[in-house]
C-alpha cells in the first residue's frame, strides 16, 4: 500500500503543477495576443471575432462575454488558487490512501473547489457588469473612475482586518483538521464534492477581497496577478502567513490613499 501511495503522489503532484504551469502559460499567451482586451474586460462587442460571434450567436451580446470571462476566470482560478490548496490535497490524499476511486475522489474535490470560485466569478461579473453600466451612464462617475479603484483598494485593505477573515484564514490554514472534520465515509463522491465545495467557501471568505482587485488592475496584469497569488499563498501555506494579514492591509490602505491624494492634487488649481 506504501509503494502505491507513493507511486501515486509522483504522478499526481506533477499533474497538478503541470495543470497550474498551462494555466500560467496560457493567461500569459492570451494576454499577449491581439484578444488580450478580454482579458481586461474591455469592450468584447466593438471589434474582432468577439464582435462577430455576438452577431450571430443568439443572446450574444450576453453570451460571448460570460463564456470568454468565465475562461478567464478558471484560468485565474487555476493559476492564482489551486497552488494554495496543495496541502487540501495532501491532507485529503492520506485520508483516502488506499481506495479504489481515489483519484475520482480527488478529482471531485477539485471540482467542488472550483465551484466555490466559479460561482464568486459569476457574482463579481454580474456587480461588474452593472458597475460599468452605472458609469456609462453618470458621466460623473466616468470621469472620476479612479475613485472605484480607490474605493476597491481600501475596501480589500480594511478586510485583511476583519473577523470574518481570520475565521476563514484558519480554516483554510489547518487543512488536515478540516478534511477529518467534514469526511465521514458515506456517499464518497458526493462527499469528496462538498468537502471541496466548503473548503473553497471558506477560500472565497478569505480571499474575495484581494481576488477583487484583480478588477482594478487587470486580468491581464501578470506581474500583479503573481504578487497577489503568492501573498494568498503565504497567508495560507506559510507558518507565520497569519501574520502577513495586517501588513498586508496597511499596504492596501496606504495605496488607496497615495491614489486619492494623487488625483487631489492633480486636480487642484495652481495657486
């Protein structure tokens, strides 16, 4: 049983840094091609095959952008959040060692996991959506756009304070006490499935804010896209991570108000 379990953890680590390396890889390629606005949430109806595919697909206009956000979004998913729940799937892998459908067990963990994300995804599309909507027609809020990247960044920063935060840190940073915790034998599959699906619930509740300025910075921003994945990594994986919350939040805090008074000065009349 030993050599199998070993045998397995060979092949399954590597798939897993192989599937999050082609998510990289691909976000990388996509943000360097001539449809990299898509992944910037630009117009995806003005121009390119976007434009015609919501001619002729019905509800296109709808349709397209869902579908191309929603690739971006698991690709970011993928990229950003499945290194963090390395240790999920450590700690899930000894509890099942030995079983037959092991590696469908792991697979709808990660399943479930990406459900929790997906729908978070799907919420921030829709508050994106009527967000532009809202700027597009109060010209006020167009010409003072750099107030809602303000706001955003000040909004992640007070959260890395939060109560509900730190709750859902520590879930997420005793992954072997949460497994045991929600794994009682009964309806494997199902079972594997929900565990995922809370675990990612908890993820979302620790993570949502930061995942957020993504919106302000672009998805297409590598570098930040980096930055921001290897601080959720570290808050999570890292021993002293719980104690990168705070400062963490001043950075924010502080960025949000160089931004305001960057744009407050700029605006204010030569004496």
């Amino acid at each position: 049983m030993r050599v199998t379990a070993s045998r397995h953890q060979r092949v399954f680590l590597p798939v897993l840094a192989g599937l999050v390396t082609l998510a990289w890889l691909t976000l990388w390629l996509w943000a360097r091609s001539p449809y990299g606005r898509y992944l910037d949430h630009g117009d995806w109806t003005a121009s390119g095959p976007a434009a015609w595919l919501c001619r002729v697909v019905p509800a296109g206009s709808l349709v397209v952008p869902a579908a191309l956000y929603a690739l971006a979004w698991t690709l970011m998913i993928l990229a950003m959040m499945l290194p963090t729940t390395l240790p999920l799937f450590r700690a899930f892998d000894r509890v099942v060692v030995g079983r037959a459908d092991r590696q469908r067990l792991l697979v709808l963990l990660g399943a479930g996991y990406l459900t929790a994300w997906s729908a978070f995804g799907l919420l921030a599309h829709g508050l994106h959506a009527v967000l532009l909507a809202g700027v597009a027609r109060v010209p006020l809020l167009g010409w003072h756009g750099w107030l809602i990247g303000a706001a955003t960044l000040a909004g992640a920063g007070a959260f890395q304070f939060s109560a509900l935060k730190y709750r859902c840190l520590d879930q997420c940073r005793s992954p072997l006490s949460f497994v045991i915790s929600h794994w009682h034998g009964p309806a494997p599959q199902r079972q594997a499935f929900l565990l995922g699906l809370r675990h990612g619930l908890f993820c979302v509740g620790c993570c949502w804010a930061l995942m957020l300025l993504m919106f302000v910075v672009g998805a297409g921003s590598l570098g930040w896209m980096l930055v921001l994945a290897a601080a959720m990594a570290i808050e999570k994986n890292v021993a002293w991570g719980r104690r990168l919350s705070a400062p963490l939040g001043v950075a924010l805090l502080a960025g949000a108000a160089a931004l305001v008074a960057t744009h407050l000065w700029g605006a204010a009349p030569l004496a």
